[in-house]
C-alpha cells in the first residue's frame, strides 16, 4: 500500500505542487469545520498537512536541463 516512487519535477513545478497543496488544504480545512465529522474533510485536510510537510522536508529540487 505504501509503495514509494520518485519523481523529478522542476523547480517552478515543485512550488507550484505545494502551492495547489495548500490552496487544497485550506478548502478542506474550512469544510472540515463548518461541515459534520462524517464528511471526512478535516481527516483529509489533516493529511494534505502531512504531505506539505513531507514535501517541504524530504523532495528533491531537480532543475531542468533544458
């Protein structure tokens, strides 16, 4: 379940991930407050935290060879 695979993306690529990570973590978030548990939205929100914090800490910035 938890296979892991490597990608390479540029660095323009890369910010704009965890910037469309975080745009989606805040609609979650605010859904996850305002709507009941069972939605899971907060559950989901909790882990798109989790993976900004991963990409932020562990990927690596490969720069285009263009």
């Amino acid at each position: 379940k938890n296979k892991k695979m490597k990608i390479e993306l540029s660095k323009e690529q890369y910010i704009n991930l965890l910037e469309m990570s975080h745009i989606a973590n805040n609609v979650l978030g605010v859904l996850g407050d305002v709507l009941p548990e069972e939605t899971n939205y907060k559950k989901k929100s909790d882990e798109t935290t989790e993976f900004e914090e991963y990409g932020i800490d562990r990927f690596e910035i490969k720069n285009d060879k263009k």
